[in-house]
C-alpha cells in the first residue's frame, strides 16, 4: 500500500504540472505528432523546427494572430508508432488541443485518421482536426477520406504520375527496375508505376518488381546484382530511410550507372551520406520547387531558418504551407473550431513563398499543386542539404493540370452542425 | 543465369563471411563463459562508428586499427565490471544483462552520433572494381572484405591450435569445468576472451560499415542473424559456427536472386487462384521476398528436429 | 519376489564402455548396497536403473515391466524414487513445498491446474509428517537452497521418500558428512526405509555393512560379486581388488 | 484471521484500481490507467512463464498480438453482424486465442528450457513478426487492422463511447486475470512450474514430466496474453504489427525484471513503473530510452530481484520491528544519491541540449558555458563521495538489522 500512495503522490504531482498551463491570453496550441526519439527522430525534429520556426517568423514575431494570441507548437513524440500515435493524441485530446499536425509514415496517419474520427464522432463539440503535411498513402484521400483530415501533400499516385510522365518523355530508358519495402506504400509504388507506364509507353519493359522486407535486408548487393543482370536502364524506389541509403549505396558501389528515381532519398543524412557518389544519379519527385528558388521571399525565409537552425533544412517546405493556411482560415472566420476552420480550408487557394497558387480540394481535401522533378547535384545548388555541398536542382516541373488526379473513391461523411 | 549464380554466391560469401566474425567472436565467449551474448552485434555497431569518428580525423586505415582495439577494451571493461558481477545470479541473469546492454548502446549510439545514417566511406584506395565479369563489376572493397575475413579465420584458427592460450580456450570448448579447475586465472581468461570476441566483432563492423551502412539500427538488423548462426551451428562449435555463417549468406543471397515463389509451385501442381481469395498473401509469396527471414525459419527448425545444432555436443 | 531385476545390461559412451553386462536380482524388503571403487559405474548404474541414461543393451524389470529405456517420471511412478550423491533439490523453494511436490504425483494430483494446495489437508499433513521423520519440521519455511549441508542431505532423502516408493535408490547418502552426522543420517535411512526396498550406493564400509543385507561389488562395469555381506568380507576377489585395502584402512 | 489478511490485500488491490479515475480523472490519466492495467496482465503473464516457469522468452508479444488481432477482428465481425455478442467478452476472444497459439507452439518449444527456448521464442517471434507484414489480408500490413468497439449490443446501457468505462471493464478483467493467475500459482502444476524451474532433472525423479509442466504453464502464460491483448483491442481499437514484434517482447521482460521476477507483485509494479515512464518522462526529456537502458542494467547488476525483490528484502527486518534503525541511514545515503543521479541526469541533458538554455529543477544553466557543466559535475563529485561516506554505515546498520537469528520460523507471505 505503501508503494501505491507513493505513486500517486508522483502523479499528482506530475497531473499538477500538466493542468496548470494557464495564459493569460491564452495561445492557440497545435500540435506537432511525429518521431522525436528513436530512427526515425531526426526527420521528426527537422519537421518541428520548421513548424516552430514558421509559427515565430510568420506570427508570434508579428504579434500572434486573432488579435494577438500567440501560436504554440505542443510536440508529441509518437516513436513513428501507431501505438504510441494514439497515446499522444490521447494527451493532445487531453490538454484540449484540437489541431494534431503529422507526417511521417503512413500507418501512423490511417491510425490517427481512424482514431480521430471516432473521437469526433463521440464527443461532439470537441472536435479535432487532421493536418497531414507529409503522409502519401492515397487511400487517406479516398476510401479513407474524412472531413477531419486535409493533405499537403501530394499523394503517391499523384507523384508517380509526374515521375512516370518523365520516364515516358526519356526515349532512352527501355526497361526500368522497380524495388521497394514490402509494405504498402511500396506497393503502391510498384502497382501505379508499372500500370501509368504501360498506358504511357507500352514499350518499357518492367525488368523487375521487387519487394523487401522493412529495416531487415543487411546488404542490397544482391538485390543489385539482379538489377545489373537485368540489365535495367532506370531504376525506381519507394524506399525510405536506412533502406533507401543502403540500396542507393549498394547501386553506386557496384558500379551501376543507371538513374535512381526516388520518393525520399534527400536531406536528413541521406543527402551528406550519398555525397559525391550519387551525383547525377538520384533523382527526387517533390512539390514544392528546388534550386534554383523563384522568389526572394522563400530565400529570405529559408535563410533565417538557416541562421537559426545551422544543423537542420527547409526539407518540408508544405509544413510552412499548412501551417499558413490554417492561420488564414483561421483568421478568415475568427474561429479556432476545427469545423469553420475546416469549411474554410475546403477549395481555398493560396501562394506559397515560391509563388505557386495551390489548391486545397474540397471533395476530398487533397492539395493541388505543382510537382518536380530535381536532381542530386552540387552544381547550381545555392540551398544545399545537409550542409554538405549536395541539393537538389530542379529538372522538370509539372504544371498543376499534370499532377492532378480525379477523386475516384471519396464519399465524404460532413459533420451536420 | 550463370551470371547471376556466379555473383549470388560472391555475395553470398560476403555475407557468411562477416556473420563468420561476428559468430566466431559469440561462440567463443560462449564456450568459455556460458552466456549467449545479446550485445554482440552492439559491438559491431561500435566497431563501425568508432571506425567512422577515427576516419573522419586520420583517415580509414587508423580506423581499421583503433576501433576495434577501442571496442575490445571496452568489451572487456564490460565483462569485468558489468558481466562478472552479474554472473552470481545465474545465466537467465547474463542473458538479459546482455539484453539490456544491446538496448543501452543502441541508445548511447544515439546520444553521441544522432539518429541519422552517417557517411562512412570506404577508402580510395579500394575504389575500382576487382575484376568484370558479364559486364557486372566486383568491387575491390569486397574483395578486401573476404581478404580480412579470411585471415581473421587463418589467424583464428592458429591461435586456437597452437598457442597456450588457444589450448586452454580449446579445452574449455569440451570441458569447460576442468579447465576452471586446474587454476588458471579464469576470470582474466574470461575477460580476455571477451574483451577479443568483441573486438572481432568490432573489426567486422569496421569493414561492413561503408558497404551496410552506419546507421543505429545496424546493430539489429545483424544480432539476431548472427544468434541465429550460433545456435544453428551448434553452441560452442567453432566449426559449425562457420558452416552455419556460409550457409546462410549463401541461403540468402540465393533465395534473394531466384525469381521463384508459390505461383510457380502453384503452376506446377496445375493449381489456379484468383487475387480475391482470402490467402491470396500465400499464393503470391515470392521466395526474394521472404528471403531475410529464411535464417529465423531455419533456425526453429533446426532447433525442433536437432536441439544441438548441426556440429553442437553440449547442450546448456 | 524379486522386484527389480538386471539382466546384462551393457552402457557405452561413445566407445567407452561404462557398464559391461551387469545382472543384478533384488528381492522385496532388501536392503541391497552397491559398492566398488570410483569409476566403476555405480551412478551409471543408478542412472540406467532410474532412467536417466538409456541402457546400451540388456534389460532392466521392475516387477513384471520392463522398464529400461523409459523416462524417469515413468519409472518414478512405477514406484522408484531415488536421491543423489550430489544434492538435488529445488533450492528457490521452501522446504515444505520441496517436500510436498515430492508427494503430488503419488496423491494423485498430477498436473492439476484446479487444486488449491492450501486447502489440501491430507496432504500437508502428509507433508508434515515426512518433514518429522527428516527432522526438518522445524525449517519448513525455510528456503532449501539456504539450508545447512546436513539438512540439505536430509531433505535430499525426504524428497526420494516422501512419494512412498517401493523401491528406493540412494546415492551415497552420507557422502561429505561429519562423523556423527553420518550417524544420524544412517538411523533415518534406517527409518524411512523400513518395509522397503533400499538399494544404495555408499564408499563408507562401516554404514554399508551396518545397514545391507546384500553387497554387490562392482568393478570396471562389472558385478565381481553379490552376496550376504559376511560372505563378502570374505570373498578373496573382493578382496583383491577393492575391498581389503578400504577395510583395513577404515 | 489469515484468511481476513488475504483477502484485504484483494480487496485493496480492487478498492485501488477502482478508485484510481476517482483522483485522476483527465482523459490522459485515464489513457495511462489503460496502458497500465494491459501491461499489469501482460506482465503477470510473462511472469508465470520467466519467473514461475524458468522459461526465458524473447517472443512472448506473439501471444499478445494474435490475441489482439483475433479481438479486433472479433470487433469487425460484431460490426458486421456476423457474430453478435456484448464486447465485454473479446478478452475472452483474445485469450482463447493466445491459448490456441501457445497449444501449438508449446509442442515444440517446450522440449527444453533455458537457452533452446530462449532461441525458439526469439525465432518464433522474428518470424510471426516477418509474416504479419506479408500476409495483409489478416494482419493489415504496417497499418494493421483497426475496428469499433461501439457497435455490439450495449451492456446494461453502456455503449463503451469513453475510455472510462473500458478502464472499469478492463479493471474487471485485470482483477479476474490476477486472481486466476494467483490462484495458479497455488495449484500443484503451478507448484511444479516452480520445481521445474529450480530443478527440472530432479522434478522428473519426483513423477513429472519437465517438459509437460512446462507445457501447462507455457499455455497458461499465452492464455493471459492473449486478454491481455484483448484488452489492447478494446482500448485502442486497433492493432498493429508491432504488437507482436520483438520490441514489445523485449519491453515486457523489461518491465517484468524491474519489478522484480518471481514475486508475484513483481509486474504489477514494473507495469506501472515503466508506464509511467513511457508516458510522462518520454515527455520531458527525449533521451528517456537512454534512462531506462540504464535503469535497467543497473537493476539486473544491483537488483536482481527487481524493486519488489528490494521492497521484500526489507520484511525480516519489518517483521522484527528493526526497520526504523534503517531510516536514517538510509536518508544518509538516499539524499546525496538522488542528488547525484539529479546531477549526472542534469550533465547528459546540458550535454544534449541544441538550445542555449536549459531549464532544470527550476534552475537555468547554459549550455555553452563550460563553467555551468562544471558546477554540476561538482556537485555529482560531492554526492559521490558523501554516498561513498556514508554506504559502510548503510551497511553495517543494514547487518544489524537482519542478523540472522538461531532460526527463522515467521511465515512468509508471498
């Protein structure tokens, strides 16, 4: 018995320091749900960092927004686990916070969709809102799609539309090879490519369709040495992380010279590891264009970033977009309830520092917005990654028209109020 | 076809081989001491960061040289005040010691380098292909790596068989008690033993480092492989350590180059199933995909049908 | 009636042969001690006999079964209980527990997961009396693993009659005892074992012809030797090769 | 009287966990008291099988999460209305499946115990683990399959929309769960678990077979996973690859080892232990991980049994009236620790640190300043020496108190 009251004692107190965060002009806290500790940290506190650094520049610095409440990024480690993703947003629920900002895997974010949407429909009045900056999975904008969550980003199919249009205009590439994590976006990689490239050039040859497990292939040489002997001119991937270094190492390091057309192989290590080997060789879909920047506005911003974050990168420029977007719907109906700010998001567009107008759909609450193409290079790159000398130099850019996809399976439940 | 198998088995060489200087450390310090050492691969992962620190200021070969040395003091400092002192509480004790220990250096590794993956390259030296075959390159660097490899087992073995301390680490192979029991300073052995089990496997963490990647997770992507290899080759078997280290890098780097999977054996027995069948998994299962978890299926089987492992005499 | 029996049961490790064709009958009641120098195979015997080794060849009958080859809890409830040279207990329990498990098979309990221990009075007062006739009743809480040396031993002998088997197989019970706790430990044995069939291994000749009624010598795996122990102290082969020195320096 | 005795500490552990929301009632809280009561069976059950058993397993979460799977499952099919029941039962659901899982596996793994197991489970669990990312249509890929728990017929009225009300259903469990589990241990084949974990050679010269003994309790353990994966499903209603993996079995001995093996309170404390870690000091500081690899090492080097076992160490002295002689050096020693484990947290914190300043205890250090990292190195080098100072005193008070008498006849209560 003992023990026990010793232990509520610590909690107590601990409950104590949680509640006691009274303002007195109170802030409008979001919530930023993304790995902070573990493999997957420093992607998540990159992200945190632009977020933070956005909510300073853009607002705090000028005096808050609806009439001088400050912004306050609240951020919640999930560990890039489902598990723990719906703890934290339990916590988040908890301290009343109803915007819940996350990006980073796909699992994380159908959960989070999942769990956001029984809490909405359950507490009523209490709602929370979905703001998915980074999270490709199509599905989370079709048969998954909820009025709760909005996407900065484009998704898979949208980009493979792009990536495969690119294959398509480069008469030189006759085969590709497509290799990926065996999981669902990899899936999605491999399924959408090899379809978009038999209607766009029934002439490629699909020299291989591979699937590995996550995190558990040591050495991708032999993976490669199929490759090699397939004799692929391009090579297309899905991986992230540990297994996208690995595979572009093992691709370099055996001597194969062909294009590697990624989803996720720059900044956060990968551009500084991949250095000089992979120069001309890595190729990135992304929106949001890269170097050269168009406008002064999105240098200046990236360059206080850089002055107050020395270690870390603009690697989401779409984080600054959601969080500007919010603000302004925000703003728009003097309201911090998810559901105004939700109908006022839906079909607003919007400038972003490069001077892009983007999109938000209403059916399906999708950004549109224009794609590119860029390379891994240290030539013409004046915002490098990693501070290593590499970036990305954008070679292709699709029109808003080129990376639209219809809406296929959204049927949207709208909350009645 | 040819070119393929030719390669898959250098690949798969590669591989056996450095899971050959991880195991051989485990099972020597599990002849001598009993404890299967969770934190093996930990200090593989060691091994390659160190090596990365060390190469960033004078370059790969003095990484070569001093991080596996660095990584064996520290094995050592870890059987002397850690291990020891846990031993009096019995092997369950050890293991998770062991246990905790992987979790702890996982996380240190974290603390001190960060959670990205680090640029640890291999030396210029090494940076030309070995030779052409087929229009496919073999790099030098691996090569290298079955070079070290090999002398690292030649080096091995002539310890083992012809030195005094080789004899009595041999003895303790077969009879672990007696040796205890004929009044050499055990604990130092112990100490010793795994002070250079450790180091081995920081060697093969230097070398695997530029090719596998420096990353937090490298530790485990490898440790439960090399576990694996051990019980499979028999506990305490050197030899079986070795074969079970080959087999596997080649099981695997076969499995990933064959094209085959169930739709074959499906086509074979003349069987048909649509994609809308609720196993439909099961009946698109290609053996490239299964390939990295060969080793655990393996593993329970060889465990089911012979406890001992292939060369193993000792149970514990 | 004989009750166990040995019929040229042979035992090899690898190309040693340990046991060399041994036969042995020993009758209800007996109190039959093995005896012969070190390494001659006695806890080989005992081992065969309690199936914990397989036998090589030959075989060996409990009653009308045979039961050479069987698992030892087989044989334990066939009715063989047997102690250790080396104690064998269950040291992170208490002495009582250790003793009551020892009594479980024979209750009939078997692996019942819906008994509650404490509410079995037979059987803890089964318990109990096993822990006075060892002497231990007063350390019945006490963590087996803590116990003194002698106790241990005692325990040991506890645990090998608690079940009430018919036959009962010590290994070299006294074996490590002071002069005068060997004397109380023979007057257990002495004790526990009445009415039953007692086959022990022991070195100390003084408590071997105290307490057997037949001496089997056994030498390189073989039996030299059984018969009543006056016969055998004066048996001249024994005497040979084992038993004169051992006599005369004890 | 005894039996009074027994029963109030049962009554307290019920009174307890039912008044816990009583205090602490955010949403939060309640999430925790969640976690918490899955860990509390989830722990006892890897208990039964490591501290009861001797069986080290590294793939014991293979129970849980099919457990859980199976649940959520049950969920879909009670959406669907395939089946129709009340969801207070998909424990049962996980649990008869966690049973079913450790009937099969338990043929084979169980032939031996220590090492050879400890490799099946490792074994087992890579692969079950492998296979749940390949075989989608069941376990749901990387995502996992997710279902609603508000769909089954209501229970007396309540249609489980809050997390509230599942922790009282699932206090219902944990208790039923904890006193079946107790109660094992007093049954003879919870008894021989025990023998055969001290002594499996000699248990087989006592009439049972080691491996069948280990057999039950291996199928007794995966049963109590399996609710308690139940109970995973009905908390967060959905279920998910790395619930069967290697990480949550690896946390499960973790927790069990901390509270203490072989005492049956031992997970019960270490659930709530590492609970709260994982929930409140992942919130403070991002190297919690760090803290709890050291704790933990530090606990199997100086702990072996856990901080029940260090709670029980103190009954001999308790029972003789002798604990208040401990207080004040324990005090002695207790003060100038915390103070250095304060410290030494407070450098790897300033060490880590990107930003300029560091809040700590109330106090601002900087992190640049080589002199603040040098004032709290100091004051770890003072507590050190005065823990060094004062720990023969400790000691000696420590023998004083637990002299051992001519013999020890008080009961033991565990």
């Amino acid at each position: 018995m003992r023990t026990s009251r010793f232990i509520r004692h610590i909690f107590l107190s601990f409950l104590l320091v949680f509640s006691s965060n009274i303002y007195a002009q109170e802030p409008v806290r979001l919530a930023f749900l993304d790995p902070l500790t573990g493999a997957f940290a420093s992607i998540g506190n990159s992200g945190l960092k632009q977020l933070e650094f956005a909510a300073d520049y853009f607002y705090n610095s000028k005096g808050g927004i609806l009439g001088g409440r400050m912004i306050e990024i609240v951020p919640l480690d999930n560990k890039q686990s489902p598990t723990e993703s719906q703890l934290q947003f339990r916590r988040a629920v908890s301290e009343g916070i109803q915007y819940i900002f996350q990006g980073n895997g796909s699992a994380v974010a159908n959960a989070l969709n999942d769990a956001i949407n029984r809490h909405n429909r359950r507490n009523p009045g209490q709602e929370v809102m979905q703001v998915n900056y980074s999270a490709v999975d199509p599905i989370l904008t079709e048969d998954n799609c909820s009025f709760w969550h909005f996407r900065w980003d484009a998704h898979a199919n949208m980009k493979l539309n792009v990536l495969t249009d690119y294959i398509a205009a480069d008469q030189d590439i006759e085969s590709v090879y497509i290799i990926g994590q065996d999981y669902s976006f990899g899936q999605v990689v491999s399924d959408t490519s090899i379809e978009l490239l038999q209607q766009k050039r029934p002439d490629i040859e699909i020299a291989g369709n591979e699937f590995h497990p996550i995190g558990q292939v040591k050495d991708f040489t032999p993976y490669v040495t199929k490759i090699v002997a397939s004799g692929a001119d391009a090579v297309i991937t899905g991986n992230y992380g540990a297994d996208m270094v690995s595979l572009a190492r093992s691709i370099i390091d055996n001597g194969l010279d062909i294009p590697i057309y990624t989803f996720y192989a720059a900044y956060d290590g990968i551009t500084a590891t991949l250095g000089e080997d992979g120069k001309n060789r890595i190729r990135l879909i992304h929106n949001e264009v890269s170097n050269p920047y168009p406008t002064e506005e999105r240098k200046e911003f990236v360059r206080a970033f850089k002055a107050a974050n020395p270690n870390n990168d603009v690697t989401q420029p779409r984080i600054t977009n959601a969080l500007r977007m919010i603000v302004t719907a925000m703003e728009e109906t003097q309201s911090t309830d998810p559901y105004d700010v939700g109908l006022a998001l839906e079909d607003m567009r919007f400038t972003t520092l490069s001077g892009d107008e983007i999109w938000m759909r209403g059916e399906d609450h999708q950004v549109i917005q224009t794609l590119h193409i860029s390379v891994h290079t240290d030539e013409g790159v004046e915002f490098d990654a990693d501070n290593s000398g590499f970036g990305l130099y954008t070679e292709f850019s699709a029109p808003i028209e080129d990376s639209m996809v219809p809406v296929n399976n959204c049927r949207m439940r709208r909350p009645s109020r | 076809m040819l070119d393929v198998f030719i390669f898959a088995t250098l690949n798969g060489l590669v591989t056996g081989l450095l899971l050959f200087m991880l195991a051989s450390g485990l099972t020597l310090i599990f002849s001598m001491m009993g404890v299967l050492n969770f934190a093996h691969a930990s200090f593989y992962m060691l091994g390659a960061y160190f090596a990365y620190s060390v190469s960033l200021y004078f370059g790969y070969w003095t990484g070569l040289i001093f991080a596996p040395i660095i990584v064996g003091v520290l094995g050592a400092l870890v059987e002397r005040y850690g291990l020891r002192r846990v031993h009096q509480h019995g092997h369950v004790a050890e293991l998770v010691f062991t246990f905790g220990l992987a979790f702890l250096i996982e996380e240190a590794v974290q603390f001190f380098w960060g959670a990205d993956t680090k640029n640890y390259q291999s030396p210029d030296l090494l940076d030309f292909p070995l030779f052409t075959l087929f229009g496919q390159e073999f790099p030098a660097y691996r090569g290298f790596m079955i070079g070290i490899s090999i002398s690292i087992f030649i080096g091995l073995y002539y310890v083992l068989t012809k030195s005094r301390i080789g004899i009595i680490i041999q003895a303790a192979l077969t009879h672990p008690h007696t040796v205890s029991n004929l009044g050499h300073n055990v604990p130092l052995i112990f100490m010793c033993v795994f002070g250079v089990g450790s180091a081995l496997a920081g060697v093969a963490g230097v070398i695997a480092g530029p090719v596998l990647t420096t990353f937090p997770g490298m530790a485990v992507v490898l440790g439960s492989i090399v576990f694996v290899i051990v019980v499979i080759g028999g506990l305490g078997s050197l030899a079986g350590a070795f074969i079970a280290s080959i087999l596997i890098g080649l099981l695997q780097s076969y499995a990933i180059a064959s094209d085959v999977g169930m739709p074959d054996l499906l086509n074979l027995l003349g069987l048909e199933f649509d994609r809308n069948h609720p196993l439909t998994d099961l009946w698109t299962l290609t053996l490239p995909q299964i390939a990295p978890i060969l080793p655990f299926l393996l593993l329970v089987l060889v465990l089911i049908f012979r406890p001992t492992g292939l060369m193993g005499k000792r149970e514990q | 009636m004989t009750v166990l029996s040995l019929n040229d049961v042979t035992k090899n490790f690898g190309e040693t042969e340990i046991i060399r064709g041994v036969s042995l009958a020993i009758e209800k009641g007996e109190k039959h001690a093995i005896i012969g120098p070190n390494g001659a195979g006695k806890s080989t015997l005992f081992h065969l006999i309690s199936g914990l080794y397989n036998v090589t060849s030959g075989s060996i009958r409990f009653k009308d079964q045979e039961i050479q080859n069987k698992q030892p809890y087989e044989i334990n409830r066939l009715g063989v209980a047997r102690s250790f040279q080396v104690t064998n207990i269950f040291a992170r329990m208490n002495v009582f527990e250790n003793v009551r498990c020892a009594l479980l098979w024979s209750s009939g309990y078997k692996y019942s997961f819906w008994h509650l221990l404490g509410r079995q009075k037979e059987l803890n007062e089964k318990t109990m009396h096993v822990l006075e006739q060892i002497g231990l009743q007063k350390k019945a809480l006490f963590p087996a693993g803590e116990l003194a040396y002698a106790h241990q031993r005692a325990l040991e002998l506890g645990i090998a009659i608690a079940s009430g088997a018919e036959i009962i197989m010590l290994d070299e019970p006294v074996a490590g005892m002071s002069h005068s706790e060997a004397e109380g430990a023979v007057e257990l044995i002495r004790r526990i074992t009445e009415g039953k069939t007692l086959i022990m291994v022991e070195h100390d000749m003084n408590i071997v012809f105290d307490v057997a009624d037949k001496i089997s010598v056994l030498v390189y795996g073989k039996v030299i030797a059984s018969d009543r122990p006056e016969n055998i102290r004066a048996n001249a082969q024994v005497q040979e090769s084992y038993l004169g020195e051992v006599v005369t320096s004890a | 009287m005894a039996i009074l005795k027994k029963s109030a500490v049962w009554i307290g552990y019920l009174a307890a966990l039912l008044a816990l929301p009583q205090f602490f009632d955010s949403v939060l809280a309640v999430s925790i008291f969640n976690q918490m009561a899955i860990a509390i069976v989830f722990g006892l059950s890897y208990n039964m099988l490591l501290g009861q058993g001797g069986m080290l397993s590294f793939g014991h979460a293979v129970y849980f999460g099919l457990g859980g799977f199976l649940a959520v499952h049950a969920l879909l099919m009670i959406e669907v209305e395939t089946v129709y029941f009340s969801i207070i039962w998909i424990p049962l659901v996980g649990g008869f499946i966690g049973l079913l899982a450790a009937l099969f596996i338990g043929t084979f793994s169980t032939h031996k115990a220590g090492t050879v197991f400890a490799m099946i489970s490792l074994g087992i669990g890579e692969l079950l683990a492998a296979s749940s990312l390949i075989f989608v249509s069941f376990f749901g890929g990387e995502a996992g399959v997710s279902g609603d728990r508000t769909f089954g017929p209501p229970f007396f009225g309540i249609e489980w929309f809050q997390n509230l009300e599942i922790y009282y259903l699932a206090v219902a469990w944990v208790f039923i769960a904890t006193v079946f589990m107790y109660l094992f241990t007093q049954t003879p084949a919870g008894k021989m678990a025990n023998a055969v974990r001290d002594n499996p050679e000699r248990a087989e010269f006592i009439g049972y077979s080691a491996r069948k003994v280990r057999y039950i309790t291996f199928c007794a353990a995966g049963l109590f996973a399996g609710v308690a994966g139940g109970l995973f499903a009905l908390n967060y209603e959905f279920i998910t690859e790395e619930n069967l993996n290697a990480a949550t079995s690896g946390r499960v001995l973790l927790s069990a080892y901390i509270g203490g093996l072989g005492y049956f309170i031992g997970p019960i404390v270490g659930a709530v232990i590492l609970t709260l870690m994982n929930s409140l000091l992942s919130n403070y500081s991002d190297l919690w991980m760090l803290y709890l690899g050291i704790m933990f090492l530090l606990t199997v080097m100086f702990l072996p049994r856990g901080f029940a076992g260090f709670i029980m160490m103190h009954q001999l002295a308790w029972v003789r009236g002798k604990i208040k002689s401990l207080l004040v050096p324990y005090l002695l020693t207790g003060i100038p620790s915390l103070l250095f484990l304060i410290s030494v947290v407070g450098l790897i914190e300033l060490s880590h640190t990107d930003e300029a300043e560091l809040y700590y205890f109330g106090l601002s250090f900087n992190s640049t300043a080589a002199m603040d990292f040098i004032l709290i190195a100091i004051v770890a080098l003072g507590s050190l020496l005065s823990i060094r100072r004062s720990l023969p005193q400790l000691r000696a008070a420590w023998e004083a108190a637990n002299e051992i008498p001519e013999s020890v006849d008080e009961e033991s209560t565990s």
